[in-house]
C-alpha cells in the first residue's frame, strides 16, 4: 500500500461534536505540490465537523488553501486562492458482486469513500478535494501578453480554418 503525502486517520469511536481541524506541515504540503504537479501549497487549512449514523461518517466544512502554479499560457507561476465547501461521506464496502452483475449507481454513491474496520483516512480525503479544486487551466495575470507575444490562439484569417471562415456567408 503507498503511504499517502498527508494522511489523518480518524477512528469512529473518537468523533465528538467538536470540529476537526487539518493543517499538514510544510514537508507534507510540499510532498502534496509535487503530487498535484504545481509549484507550492503555502497554506492549507480545513476545518470539518462530522457526524456518524452507524458505521456511515459524514464530514462537512471549509478547505481554503494558498497555492503557486504555473500559468497554463506563460508558464509564470502565480499565486491562487481556494476556498472550497466540502461534503465527504465515509461508509463500509457494499456488498460484493458478480463481474457480470449489473449494478445501478445514485447520485449519492458518487460522493462515498469506502472504507474498512473503525478507521478512515480523512487527510487524504481532504488532500484530494484541494487536487479537484486546482484548476489545471489556469491562467495568470501575464497570459494575455504571453498569448500575443507567442500568437497563440488569436487571428482566426491565418489558422487552419481561414478558408472556412473565408466561406461563412454574411447575414
């Protein structure tokens, strides 16, 4: 099994009303940059309140976190902040089934983390909604400069579908 860059297992029996607070180090938060392929996490911070019903866990609050990344235009690193909702629910494996069966999935059984025994893993689990939250796309303040500089995606007359557009008819 490989270890996850920041793990916080939470054991079931321990979980009171009182919110779960998750900050990893600076060498946990620099593990997690290179994982995301970005340049630096600077903060990360979430704060979670969770309630069980059963062996089901349900884990709600705020991640916000300080992030560098490179431009996806100049390739300039800039900062970007992200502050994100999160709703995560941890329950046991369903039952097993054929290869063959035919399964229906809802809507809610998107959103569930399996997990086995008494414990769960609930710093990579926040670690992987910072991974959706970072837009691979992203474009800094200089894109548009590096854009014209580079022509990048500008003049449609000289593309490759200059003589399409050449075609267009005029209303």
């Amino acid at each position: 099994m490989i270890t996850p860059e920041y793990s916080h297992m939470i054991d079931l029996r321990q979980i009171t009303d009182e919110p779960v607070v998750l900050e990893p180090s600076e060498s946990e938060r620099r593990r997690l940059a290179g994982r995301f392929g970005i340049t630096a996490i600077d903060t990360m911070k979430a704060v979670l309140r969770m309630t069980v019903d059963g062996s089901k866990v349900e884990a709600k609050g705020k991640l916000t976190a300080q992030i560098i990344q490179a431009c996806a235009i100049s390739g300039e690193d800039f900062p970007v902040s992200i502050s994100e909702t999160i709703a995560l629910r941890f329950v046991h494996p369903a039952k097993a089934y054929a290869p063959d069966e035919e399964i229906e999935i809802s809507a809610d059984d998107l959103d569930e983390i399996e997990y086995e025994g008494t414990s769960f893993d609930l710093g990579e689990a926040v670690a992987q909604s910072l991974a959706l939250a970072i837009d691979p796309f992203a474009e800094g303040p200089d894109a548009d400069k590096a854009r014209k500089e580079h022509k990048l995606g500008g003049d449609i007359a000289s593309g490759p579908f200059a003589g399409l557009s050449a075609l267009k008819t005029k209303d």
